[in-house]
C-alpha cells in the first residue's frame, strides 16, 4: 500500500508488483516545494537482509509530465546500518511531485519502500 512509505512507521511498507519493472512510487509534496534530499528507507529488521536497488528520479510541478532529476543509479540499504539510502537532489530542486522509478532489487522482484523523506535544502 502506497500510503505505508509515508506513515511515519519504518515497519509497514510499500512494495511494488512482483516481476513487473519497471515500477513507479510517487509522493505529492501537496505544492511546489523546494527539496535538497530524498532518505529512502527500508524495515529496520535483520530480517529484511542486505540489498540494492536501481532507481531513477523524476519530478513534475503539475503531476502529468515528469521529467528526469537524478539519472538512475544503485542505492544499497543494510540493516546493519539502519537500512537507509539518501539520494542529493540537483541545487535548486523545488517540485510539486517526487517520482521514484524502480528498474531493479537484488533481494526481490519488486521496488519495496518503507518510508520516503522529503528534506529543505
């Protein structure tokens, strides 16, 4: 459920349909809004063992056409270090819509998310 990247609970996720990438998570800011950073975060549990996953993003101030922010690229999470990934947005970044496009996960068939912050530059 894609409300569960956003709950403010590192426990409940998001993930996306098994077997079918690429895969699109998108977060409305609600209005333009400049942002300087995304920390992605998976479940904190050892069980969610080691894993990366290839992603791009895309933003749009009007929700229909998105353009590309940051090329894809390989983000490890690691339980060992709190299953975290901070992606730098370009200087200058302010949008409405934050568009994850998920391409690739070496632990499972699917884009997975447990909660995505929007960070103030």
């Amino acid at each position: 459920m894609a409300a569960n990247a956003v709950d403010g609970d590192a426990n409940t996720y998001w993930e996306s349909t098994d077997n079918a990438f690429p895969q699109t998570f998108t977060l409305d800011l609600g209005s333009s809004t400049a942002v300087g950073k995304l920390v992605m975060l998976l479940p904190p549990s050892t069980s969610w063992g080691a894993r990366t996953q290839t992603l791009s993003v895309l933003d749009s101030t009007d929700g229909s056409s998105y353009s590309t922010l940051v090329p894809s690229a390989t983000y490890s999470f690691d339980p060992n270090t709190g299953n975290t990934a901070t992606i730098t947005l370009p200087a200058g970044t302010t949008t409405r819509y934050l568009q994850l496009t998920f391409t690739a996960n070496s632990a499972w068939p699917a884009g997975q998310l447990s909660e995505l912050q929007a960070y103030a530059p």
